[in-house]
C-alpha cells in the first residue's frame, strides 16, 4: 500500500518496533499478540492511543457515529432518561461516565439533548488514557458547559470507581481492547503470536491452547486447516470488572461485532484482526506499529457471559439500527429539522442513512446494555423496558 510518511512519523514507527523486537528476544523469540497489541496500542508515548496522532474524523483514520451527528448522542438520552429521573427521584447524583470518549462529540451531544429537555446532569465523568484525545474531549465538552451554562461537573479518571452508582457509556471501545490470536492445525488450537523473521515482525505458532479457554463452538467446530480467529479473554476481563463496579444503573455500548455462532463461522477463516490507517483498512497487523489502529470485531456472546458473572439483572443485544428507530432518533430529527427544507434536511437524511442502513452501520455495529439493580431505580421496569431496548434480544 503506497502511503505517504513524514520522516517524523517514519522514526516513530521505528522506534516502536525497535521495542518490540527487543520484547521479542527477551522473551525468548515468540510474543503473544495480546502483548504485541497492548505496545502497538498503548505503549506509553509510542503506542496508537498514548501518542499524539490525530485519529477521529475525515483527516483521522476512523470516523465513529458521534463523529456523523449529534442524532447519535441525542437519541441515546431517550434510554438514559429514566434512569437518571430515578437516580434524582432516590436522592442520587445524577452521574453518566464513558470510557474512550473520543473527541467528546457524544458527550456534548448528550449533555445539549439533556439540557434541551430540562434534565440537569451532575457529572459527566471520563476515563481516557489518549492525552491528545483528552485535550481535545476538554476543549469541547467544556465550550458545551459553558455555552450552556450547565451544571455538570466533568472530571477526567484514570479508572472506574471502584462502587459507581449511575449509567456507564462506551462507543467504540471494546474492540480496541488487545486480543490473542489463535490458529486451528490438524484438530487443535495453537496459540499464534509474534516473532522475528530477519528484522521483520512475523507470525510464529505457539503452544497449544488449553481447551478450558475456548468456548463449546470452538471445541466443536468444524474448521478447516489454518483457519485463524481471536481469542477476548482482556475484553471479558474488563466487562467482569465494570459489571462488578456497577452497584445500581445501567451499562451501554455500542461496537461493531458478531455473537459467538457468527462470529466463528467455517468461512471467516483469517479472523476479524485488522489495521486502520487514515480511512485504509490494512490486513497486515504488523504494519506501521504506533502508526495504526489496530481493531477485532467484537464477540458478545461472552461478554453477555462476563457480566451475567456478576450478577447483572439482564443483558440485552440488538443492532445499531433497531436500537436508534426504538430511541426514537427519526422523530428527533424531524424535531429539530424541516424536511421540506432540503438544503437543512439532507446531510441530517445523509447521516440517518449511515446510522440505520444495513449496508453501512445498521447491521454490523450493536448496542449491548445491561442493569444492575434497577428495580430499586425505577420499580417495576426492567431492562427491556428502556427506550432503544424494547426489540429483539439477540441473546
């Protein structure tokens, strides 16, 4: 792929791959990708997320749905207004916190539909390890609060709370969580991790993986020879810990991804494992470490199971585009917009189209959500009762 460098970002990438080919002789010449994807990703100052590239929006490498329309956010609020009535109605701080939140679009779309609709919110709280998208979610969410003249206090954390009573949004976030590869070889998985071919980064088999990893549909197959997918065990990890952190309220994301039966399917032989650079899907994880996003689909089956670990009231999945026409996002748009208008009217239709239409971001991407107690928030609902959440469980 013919993509053009600065000298500065050609050293970058150097440098990070200078580190992780010394990760890999340390390690005796075999890296689990899952290591290899944390420094590619994370590495403090090096990695994707931790350097100062910019990454959302047309000049970045991935455009999310907060970064189509402020529709996203404001449809949203139809499912998190219940549960902040009765967090208000119980005496409790009204709270919303998101992990990753961008370039802070989805929150001041929230914070404008909820102060539009006379809610006021007392925090909107951050947890973000991107100091570049840090700076910049501080910029925008504080020009809402002051444009506004809002209340809410926004904090920045470096983790959830440990006892957090409220609503836990997350768009686009788990499927940046690193992952371990594996491969399928005469009956058994092998673990498929990173190693050095000269001065190149390449794949390299490792060790057979313990079947009590891998789930009944791996076990069962069948899968053909070399047929290479992901293993989530750092995702189901995080959804245990913020299912566990959530004592009461409610717990929402949005990500593109499959349940297990999909998700494993014989014909997706090389995995979902991918590459993003500046609008470029790229099959090679290994190019420009630091440079590129790197992203897997998201498996819900077990993350439905990771939080059904922790005592959860109930889980729910459905896709994108169900979930927005139950929140009610047609009625908002023609709420804040004249159809007969086409010049206001089009680029809102332009935007609907990609939220909504199967072939865009209607069917691929989901919403997950689970409570935790929220009978004591609002007797008498459950989970399935919320507006965005009264159609088909995918579950």
């Amino acid at each position: 792929m013919d993509i053009t460098l600065t000298s500065l970002e050609k050293e970058h990438s150097a440098l990070l791959e200078a580190k992780i080919a010394s990760q890999i002789a340390s390690q005796g010449g075999w890296l689990p990708f899952s290591h290899f994807m944390e420094m590619a990703l994370y590495e403090p100052g090096m990695g994707y997320y931790s350097a100062g590239a910019h990454k959302l929006g047309s000049g970045g490498d991935f455009t999310t749905a907060p970064e189509l329309t402020p529709l996203f956010g404001a449809a949203i609020c139809s499912t998190l207004m219940p549960v902040l009535e009765g967090l208000k109605q119980k005496g409790m701080p009204t709270r919303i916190l998101e992990f990753g939140a961008g370039t802070g679009k989805l929150a001041a779309s929230i914070l404008m539909r909820l102060n539009d609709l006379g809610i006021s919110l007392d925090h909107y709280d951050i947890v973000e390890i991107s100091p570049d998208l840090a700076q910049r979610q501080q910029n925008q969410i504080g020009n809402t609060i002051t444009q506004l003249h809002l209340p809410t206090q926004c904090e920045w954390l470096s983790k959830l709370p440990n006892h957090f009573a409220g609503i836990i949004l997350a768009n686009e976030v788990i499927d940046a969580i690193p992952c371990d590869v594996i491969i399928y070889e005469n009956g058994i998985w092998y673990w498929h991790g990173v190693t050095l071919n000269g001065d190149k980064l390449a794949w390299k088999k490792g060790s057979a993986v313990d079947k009590s990893l891998l789930s009944e549909k791996l076990l069962s197959g069948p899968f053909s020879e070399g047929y290479m997918t992901e293993l989530h065990s750092p995702a189901n990890a995080w959804m245990q810990e913020v299912a566990s952190h959530l004592d009461v309220g409610l717990f929402l994301t949005f990500d593109y991804g499959f349940p297990e039966s999909e998700y494993y399917h014989s014909q997706r032989q090389a995995g979902t494992l991918m590459a993003h650079h500046r609008h470029h899907a790229i099959q090679d994880p290994f190019y420009l470490p630091g440079l590129c996003d790197l992203t897997t689909h998201v498996e819900w089956s077990q993350i439905a199971r990771s939080a059904l670990a922790n005592k959860v009231d109930d889980v729910f999945l459905s896709n994108q585009a169900s979930y927005l026409l139950d929140a009610g996002i047609g009625e908002i748009a023609l709420e804040i917009a004249d159809p007969r208008d086409p010049e206001v009217f089009l680029p809102i239709s332009n935007s609907l189209q990609k939220l909504l239409s199967e072939a865009e971001m209607g069917e691929l991407f989901k919403v997950f959500a689970f409570s935790k107690n929220l009978e004591q928030l609002l007797p008498g609902t459950s989970l399935e009762n919320l507006p965005g959440l009264r159609g088909r469980n995918r579950l």
